[in-house]
C-alpha cells in the first residue's frame, strides 16, 4: 500500500481477537509499520471483517473506503484507478474483478452437480450456457480479489447481521447487500485484463478452499444468492 501513487489518507487493519475460522490459530497482534492504524476486533465477520469495520469506523463521514483480499500483491496505479473511477461513478461501488449471477450459479452448479450439469448442456444441444462475465460496466457480484471502492452510506445495519454459513462468502454477502440498498455495482472501464499477482498465503489460506458445515465454496454462494432472493427480492433471474 505504501507504493500506491494515489495519495491515500490511510491504511487500516482490523484484525478479530477470536477467529471463526477453526483452522485459523489464536495469534498475538501483528507489528505494522508507521502509517497503519490496527484495530483488534471483538467479533469476527468472516472475511467481510476487512470492510464491516471500516463502514462502522467511518460511520456518517465523507469517505472512500478501498478494500482488497490480503493474499494478493496490487500495482502501484491500483489505488488511483480507484480515485479516479470514483470521480465519475460517486454513487456507486467500484470494482476491477466481478461475476455474473449467472456465472456464478452455473459454476457452483457445475462443480456440485457435474452430471445434471453435463445433461443441460447436451439436451439444449450446446445452447445452454453461462453467460460470460462481464468485463466492463454493471456488474452483478464483485470479487474482492481485485479491490473494491464503496462508501460508507452504501450499507445499513443489518450488513452486519450475516447468517451462519453465509459469512464464508463475502463478496456474494456484499454484494447483495448494497444491491437491496439500490447501489450499483460498475466495473472499472479502466480495469487493466489481469488479476493482481498472488502471494504466498493464497496457498495456505485460501478462502475457496475452506469448507463449513457440509458447505464448500459453491454451496455457499448459492444459500447466498436464495437468501437474497428470499427475503430482498433481488437477482430474481433464475439460471436452472
């Protein structure tokens, strides 16, 4: 963060007491560098505890909050494409990586029920397929991986109110939320076509390879998306 051209007002790290994840162990506070501010957290929120806090912390302020995955390395125009993309978009959520609710579903479906998977295909004689996912403009669902930009008015209370299960997911979990709140999603026109360059702990800590109560990565997108679907409304465009 510290090579970023943008000029950042600061960097914040918030790091739960008590993981929820079983396969994280207890740890003592990390030692960061001069302009980090840490906050210790009482309660974990899965992996969205890297933007719920925040929202909290710059509650009614007129603030930019850009958040990424921490298993990733960004270049170092990353945070200005951001600010700039803000510019133009002020009333929006801003992301360089995203998924359509029909890409998503047909890969949860996909990896879950192969052979049903396999028998859609061949009884629509190859008609039937995913969409691709979108590259520029509205998006459906944006993936942390590649940062993310919102505000903090952008999310009500009940953000924090995430259901079992459902908090392994966080961008599916996110991006409903503000998609029931009536914010859009765009996805940088000025995205550049790679994902940021992974680190070493994407191999020991990778979040779509943890599994949670009978629920892999794909099963729990999923309960994500009928939950919204359920209670919100939204993402009504049934794909199966």
């Amino acid at each position: 963060m510290f090579q970023q051209r943008a000029k950042i007002a600061g960097i914040h790290l918030f790091v739960p007491k008590n993981y929820r994840r079983s396969d994280f162990n207890q740890h003592s506070l990390p030692e960061v560098p001069n302009g980090v501010t840490l906050h210790e957290l009482e309660f974990d929120f899965g992996p969205a505890s890297k933007i719920l806090p925040a929202v909290k912390y710059f509650a009614e302020q007129d603030v930019n909050l850009l958040f990424c995955d921490d298993d990733k390395s960004y270049d170092t125009h990353w945070a200005q494409r951001f600010v700039d993309a803000a510019q133009k978009y002020p009333s929006s959520a801003i992301c360089e990586s995203s998924l359509s609710l029909r890409t998503l579903e047909a890969r949860a479906f996909r990896m879950n029920k192969p052979l049903k998977y396999r028998l859609k295909r061949m009884t629509s004689f190859g008609r039937w397929k995913p969409t691709k996912n979108p590259q520029r403009g509205l998006a459906d669902i944006f993936e942390g991986v590649g940062g993310v930009m919102v505000r903090p008015e952008f999310f009500t209370e009940d953000a924090f109110s995430i259901p079992d299960i459902l908090w392994t997911v966080d961008d599916v979990w996110l991006s409903g939320h503000i998609t029931k709140n009536k914010v859009e999603i765009i996805h940088n026109p000025e995205a550049p076509n790679r994902l940021p360059q992974a680190t070493q702990n994407e191999k020991k800590f990778a979040l779509h390879q943890l599994v949670y109560k009978d629920h892999n990565r794909y099963a729990s997108d999923l309960a994500c998306v009928e939950y919204y679907r359920k209670h919100h409304a939204i993402w009504q465009d049934v794909l199966l």
